[in-house]
C-alpha cells in the first residue's frame, strides 16, 4: 500500500530542526509493510499545507501528517484537512472534559482558553487518543482517500504511530500478500569500522540474497544493520536472525547489544546479576555517565552515585587523590585516573567503579596530552586497570567516547576478557 | 524568491537515514533570502523523481536537488532532470577528462566505465565543479524555471551549495527587491506554551506586517521564534530588533536567552561575573546539570564538581543529610533538598549549589508523591530556597525539566527575581 507522509513546520523548511519525525515515521511505515513513496516538508501556512496535502493525497492515497496540531495560532493543520475533505469542524464535548481533566492533573486550575481548538475535529473522523499530550491524533477516510493527523511533538508521533495508526493500516490493508521491509541492528563500540570489516570478511554467503548488511558509525560506536527487502513478513525475522547468528561468532565480545540497547543498560544489568554496586568519578565527563546511568528504570539497585571531581581541589577532598601525583603526573594521568578509582569505591562503599579524567579541549592541550587525551580506570574485583585514548572529534565527541569506553571496559571486564 | 528543496534517495523514505541534507539546504537559502517554501524526499525511482521535480517546478519555479548523481545504477536524477525540461544528454569530453585524472589521482589506473555517466549533461546546462566528488554539479534554466543538480554527499553539498548555487541564486536574482527571510529566536522556560501566548496577548499589532512567531515547545522550555519574511536585506535586523524590543516587557524574567543559548552558559557567565563558585548535588538528575554545566567551554572557572547522591547512603556519608530527615520526610522532600544544597556547598567550598531530589519514574510514586513530584533547592548568598513541582512526562522528560528548572531558579535569583 502506497502513502506519503507530510510533516508541518516552518521551523523545518527553514532548515532550523532536522526532520527527525519524518525518517522515524518512514521507518516505522516500511516495517510494517507500506510503501512509502515520498515524503513532504511545509511551513505553517494554510494555504501551502491544503495544497501539499492534496497534491500527495491525488498521488498515494493515504498520507500521514505530522504537526500543527496544538494550541497556538500557527497550528493550522486540522482546518486544512477539514477544509479539504469539505468537512465542518466541531468541538467534541468529550475531547474537552479530557483537556480540563489533563490540565487538572497537572496543577493547573484555568486551562487557557486557546486550548480547546485541540478538541476542535473534522465530522466524521475518528479520535485517535494521545496519552502523551493534548491533541489528539485524527483519521479521516472518505472513499478511498485517508489522511491522518499527528502531533509533531517526537514522543507523541511516536507513541500514537506505534499504538494506534500503524495497527490500523495494517487492518485496513489486510493480511494477503504482505510483504515488509525489516531490519536489525548489532551494537558494537570500541573497534573502527574498517576493523570490524575485516572481522567479519566475505558475508555474501551468510547473508542470503535478500538481506543486506550496512555499516553505521556514530560517536557511541559503529551499528551493523542488518535489512531484510521486500520479503513477506512471516519469513523476514527468520532471515534476520539466520543472518545475526552467522555475524555474532565473528564478532566475539564486541557485540553489546541489538537494536536501541544502551550500554549503561547492560553494565546495570550485568553487575545486578552478580550482586555488585558501582560508583562513578568523573572529571572531563562530568556526570554523563552518571546522566546515562540513572537513565534507565532501576537503576537505583546498582548504582550507589559518584563524585564529579571537575575541580582539582575535589579529587583531592572528596576522592583521596593524593597531591604528589598530580603534582607529578598531572590531572589527566595514570596514577589520578587509579586513586580516583580507588577513592570514590572506598567512600560510596561500591564493589565496581569507573572514573575518567581527560583533556576535552578546545584548550588545555599540549604536545604530551593532545586535546582528546583520556585516562579511564576501572575498578572490578578489587582491581583497578587503566587504559588511555587520544579520542577524536570536538569536545562533545570527546566526552560522549569517553564515558560509552568507560562503559565498555567495564562491561567486558565483568564478562570475563582478557583485557 | 521562492524554491523548493527536493532531496533523493530510497535511504531517506525508508527512514534509514536522517535527512540532515535538507535541514542544511533550507538553512543555507534562507540565509541567502531565498524563499523555501517545501522540501520533497523520493526514491530512487525515475518515474518519482520526474513527477516531484516537475511538480516542485510548477508551484515554486525554482528546484534545488540533492542526490541521486553517482555512477550506479540507482543514479537517476540527471535523466529525470533532462527529460523534464526536453533536452538531450550528451557527454562533456572535459568532465571524462577530469573524471580520468581524478581517479588517478587516487591510485586507480582503470577507471571503472559506469563512472562515465558522471560526464553526461543535459544539453545546454551549466557545469558547476564538485572539487570533493566525481559528480558535478549541474545548472538547467529555461524561460522563468531553474532546477539545480547537486550530490547528495553532505560534504560535497555543502561546498557547492556555498561556492556556486547560492551566489549564482543571487547574482540571478540581482540586487533590486533582494527580500530575505531571517530569523532571531527567544529562549523561555518554566512556563508553558499556552501560559506563554496568554501573556504576550494580541501581538500581532507589534510585530508588524512582515514579521511572525512561532512557539516552539521542548524540554528545555519554549522557544519564541520570530521571523521576517520577504523584507529588504537592510531592514531585517531592525525588524526583528524591533519585534523582540516589544516582546521582551511580556515576558519579563522569562527569557533566559537568545539563540542557540544554552541555560547552563548563563547561568555559569552570571556566576563568573559576580566571582561565584558552584557545585551540584544531584538524586533523580544523577549527573545530568553537572554534565550540562561541564558541555560549557571554560566551565572550570565556576563550577567545582558536585555528588550524585543516588542511594541515600550517600546523601547521608557525601552530604550530611540527616537521617532523621529522611526517614521525616523521606528522599523527596524540602528538608532533605535543602540539606544536600548546603552540604555539596559546605564539603566543596563553593558560594553557590544547586540540589534536585524526585521521583523519576516509571515506579516509584505514591499519592503523595506522585510520578513527576521533584524539589530543587538553590543555595546562594547563604540561603538556601527550595521549590516543588510535579513536572509531565516520562522518565526522560522529568528528569530534563527537573535540570533545566533548577538551573533557571538559580538564574533568577542571581538576576534578584522575588523568588
């Protein structure tokens, strides 16, 4: 089945925000078996978002539109699609009690008044609920033609596209025929792409002629995806996993995870299964690896909390970190990077620990510590091991390796490597 | 002038890629005064292609196309283009000379012949030279219509829209009635959208004709971005000036900022200049406004460090919050923020503090404390003030207002708000 999706924003075709809706809503349409032909992007004007959105409903059928949906005056989207399917809109009392009842929830007494234009909906068109915010999502058919309406807003997209419109498209395609565009994803982190490339050698023969591996480097590490094309969708996870168990041997240990698994999700998961507890003392990182840690949903039963010793005085007072070896070594050395370890283990009584001290520049580089040089020590088993990098990229690349390689030595040392 | 954006490649309908290329491209021509009024994404199909470029061309009269320009066989665009406008394509004998020694240049000595599609031009079309790539760039005007051919890689993109298309757009455009769309953008937070629209009221006797605002919602607050449209080069900036003249009395305190303004950056440049220093205790936030404060260049020179008091342990052993505090009040409470305000303040000697306690979720929440429920306590000039709210949204969401509001209440009573 055919559809275009159209998303509504002026701050986009101003180029200000990337278009992130539109690549997550292409990606959750192909999976589940639609054929995305194309994909428009208009500012808040009623005039440009009526003509776009018949023009992509005269060429596929069915359109998903993103934004303008809420409760300022440059939210014009529900009239544009009233106006086009000629339809009257009208305040839906329910839609209203709901508002006042959100509103209330959240403390707030006196709904604005300017509100209720979200509970305003073309005759005839079926009210897709949004748990996540205040305007609903909208589908409106009328013969052959369908257009749905959607918040903007990423999480409400995602949660309505998931909960409600991709169910049902697939209801009203039917089953027959089917075939979908799938994929999966193989995390790995600390290895370069060429490197993994010889790692895994020829895979024309592994892979079958459906699927197709792509490599995807980001500052967390590199993702292989896998993708199965246009296979009908009872055979496409079978193709997949035969084509994961054939990478997986050749990958070893580097492999952390698949799909959206973070790193701090696995180190958690992998100290609760032993009982431990895992502090964090963090220099040129300064808290984001506590940031990701706390991040995921109970994390509270491993981790105690740490020290952010961006100040040199505070690894002296709050960590132990004794003057002579900064004195001697520097901050960003060997010897801090183990008393740091050591320090915040002892004082937040942790079995685990990771500490990181670094140059994140752009200044504060010099010809023996170039910026992007980081000490990472980690403690497991009563034992601290340091290791250096010189990491590439600006200082947020340089912070964001840091903490996801502190992350992966401790994830492989708790799962027994050399290393 | 108007323009539309059509963008190509099979990549970016599935979704797979993040369509950071268009994003750019409207960025780059708004700057330069041009008008985009849509942006496209299709395919690599023929068929797609020519029916969006001659639709594109029909409501906008002038097309900047990026992709689809390579020597493969999913390299379309350039055939798409020719036929559109009739024209033949025939094979530049210099572009196969460059083609030549630019292959090898790098090492390779046979040239592999599907590259020499890369040489095909449409008859009468302006070569633009790609110094990064082996596609060129290619210039079709006919009558009013100009579509333009550039690659898809970003690098390549990127220089050519710099070094030929924008300067020849406006060079063609000439220098009477050049009108440019810009921007300037308000930062606000703690305050909701509608909240924020009830107080600025009727604007639109202040703005001006030219000049319009759009609410742009995040975690981070809302942002208030006003644009003037199609006005002379000149009088931009004054207008804008003059727009933001007249908002900012609405708003009052509200605005923290302009532009890409981190709240952090002011926070730590208010603090520097009154010759504070700063450190964090952070619960629920587990590092997140240390991370912030140390994403800052020069951040060092205020901010100290802080603990990530995550277990109670710690906020008892790291902070000298009282145990009878705790087991009063419990974790999420005044009396406990405050305490862990003035002990990070007190073990590392700094003149200002920021704590946050809450209830994160997605467990954890009772009637009392619901889901949401945080304290933050600000510390400065020796008094600690706390504040509570029961902030919207998942995990994620909670934790991301929690920081940016503990942050904001810190701004404000440096600044000498009430609160």
């Amino acid at each position: 089945m055919d559809c275009e999706i159209l998303t509504v924003g002026t701050e986009l075709v101003l180029g200000f925000t990337v278009n992130t809706n539109a690549a997550e809503m292409g990606r959750m349409l192909t999976e589940a078996g639609l054929h995305v032909t194309g994909m428009t992007t208009v500012g808040d004007h009623p005039g440009g978002i009526k003509g776009h959105l018949g023009a992509a409903l005269g060429r596929a059928g069915t359109v998903i539109v993103s934004g303008g949906l809420g409760p300022t005056s440059d939210d014009i989207t529900r009239p544009a699609a009233a106006e086009l399917f000629g339809r009257k809109l009208v305040r839906d009392p329910q839609l209203v009690e709901q508002l006042r009842a959100m509103f209330k929830s959240r403390g707030v007494q006196n709904m604005p008044e300017s509100n209720l234009v979200q509970a305003d909906v073309p005759e005839g068109a079926t009210i897709l609920p949004n748990l996540r915010g205040t305007a609903p999502g909208l589908w409106i058919e009328d013969g052959g033609r369908l257009v749905v309406l959607i918040p903007g807003v990423p999480k409400e997209m995602r949660a309505l596209m998931s909960d409600e419109v991709v169910p049902r498209l697939k209801r009203r395609a039917g089953e027959n025929g089917w075939t979908v565009v799938r994929s999966r994803t193989l995390r790995t982190t600390g290895i370069g792409e060429s490197a993994l490339a010889d790692k895994l050698g020829d895979t024309s023969g592994v892979l079958g002629a459906s699927v197709t591996l792509a490599y995807l480097p980001t500052v967390a590490g590199t993702d292989l995806r896998l993708t199965a094309w246009n296979v009908p969708e009872q055979e496409a996870d079978a193709l997949l996993e035969k084509a994961a168990l054939a990478l997986r041997p050749r990958l070893g240990e580097r492999v952390y995870g698949e799909g959206e698994t973070d790193l701090a999700a696995v180190v958690l998961k992998l100290l609760e299964d032993k009982g431990a507890s895992l502090a964090t003392a963090e220099s040129c990182t300064g808290g984001l690896v506590g940031a990701r840690l706390t991040a995921i949903p109970g994390s509270s039963r491993v981790y105690k909390g740490g020290v952010v010793a961006y100040d040199d005085e505070v690894k002296l007072q709050q960590l132990g970190v004794s003057a002579d070896a900064i004195a001697e070594h520097g901050a960003v050395s060997e010897a801090v990077v183990r008393q740091m370890a050591e320090g915040v283990a002892r004082s937040l009584d942790a079995s685990a620990a990771i500490a990181i001290t670094g140059v994140a520049g752009p200044t504060g580089g010099s010809d023996a510590k170039p910026v992007g040089t980081v000490w990472i020590g980690v403690l497991w088993q009563d034992q601290v091991r340091a290791f250096t990098h010189i990491l590439p990229g600006d200082r947020e690349d340089v912070r964001g390796r840091a903490a996801q390689y502190a992350l992966d030595y401790l994830r492989r040392r708790i799962q027994g490597s050399s290393r």
